[in-house]
C-alpha cells in the first residue's frame, strides 16, 4: 500500500534508500546510515512536537528506519501516570504492525543538553529487533542541534537477546 498523508498525498520525507551492507542485509551500509540519520533526526525532531506529555513536560519524538521503511512515535502520558509510554516503543509497535522485524537505525529527539538516550525498557525493545547490537546506530539530538552517535551496543552492553532463551 502506498502511504499518505492525511490529506490523501503521497507522504513525504519517509523514502530513505536501504542500502545494505554487502554480508548482510540486516546492517545497512556505512555510507546509507550516516545519509539515513539526517532525515530520521528531522523526522524525530517532527514526532517530537506531537508529543503528549502534560504532566513530565518532557516530550520525546523517535524515528525508526526498519526493514519496512520509516517509523515515527512520540509518548504518550496518561492521567494513571503507569500508563505512559515512551516515544521508542510506540515507534516501535507502529513498525512492527507496519511488517518490521528489523531495526536499522533509530533517532531521538528530547529537549535536554546532551540528548538523553533511551530508557532501559526501551533499549531492552529495539535489541528484540536488532540483528546486531554492534551496528544499530542510535543518535540522540536536541532541537538544538547537538548529536551524539552510539549503537545499541554502546548503550546496552550485555542486553539480553531472543537467542538467549536457546542457550540453554
Ligand atoms: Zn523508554
């Protein structure tokens, strides 16, 4: 299906061209992941004034790119303050009902100095959808325009993986 926007018009700034690493189809490409990170931190940046969060006043947008193509959240707080879900996973269940099974790269855009990186729930869902710890890139960045490059490796070292539940 092809995706639109609200008014009906083909939705724009979410063709990101994946272009994988030779080995491996799940690790995109040096090159297509510093082209990519730009549009997701803009896309982010967008998410971010969607945001509802009357009661944190902290407002969070992230962009995914998945194997599925591009995917936007930001959080969502609830009166029952358990309720609230961050930005990350609410992109993240958007992808994963858009067919993702794969995480390629992820941008998030909080108001703070240095960006704030993800909670550890959050960072515990993308490594349920990354194929490699080692080459998701996650960049954190503040309308400010500061940035900051990690992978997922980097922000959870010894996170517990799908195939762990083999190693038994
Ligand atoms: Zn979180």
């Amino acid at each position: 299906m092809k995706r639109t926007n609200k008014n009906g018009k083909p939705a724009k700034n979410r063709k990101i061209p994946l272009r994988p690493a030779a080995r491996n189809p799940n690790v995109l490409s040096k090159r297509t992941a510093e082209r990519a990170t730009d549009k997701l931190v803009a896309l982010a940046e967008a998410a971010q004034q969607r945001a509802y969060a009357p009661y944190s006043n902290f407002h969070v947008g992230t962009a995914l790119l998945t194997d599925a193509g591009v995917h936007t959240a930001a959080n969502v707080e609830n009166a029952s303050y358990g309720l609230s879900i961050c930005a990350e996973r609410n992109a993240i269940s958007r992808a994963v009902l858009d067919g993702a099974r794969s995480i390629l790269a992820v941008a998030v855009v909080t108001d703070t100095s240095p960006p704030a990186a993800p909670c550890g729930m959050c960072l515990q869902t993308l490594a349920e959808f990354a194929p490699d710890f080692d080459a998701l890139r996650v960049t954190l960045a503040n309308p400010a325009g500061e940035r900051r490059d990690h992978t997922l490796a980097d922000l959870l070292p010894h996170g517990f993986r799908p195939r762990d539940l083999l190693r038994r």
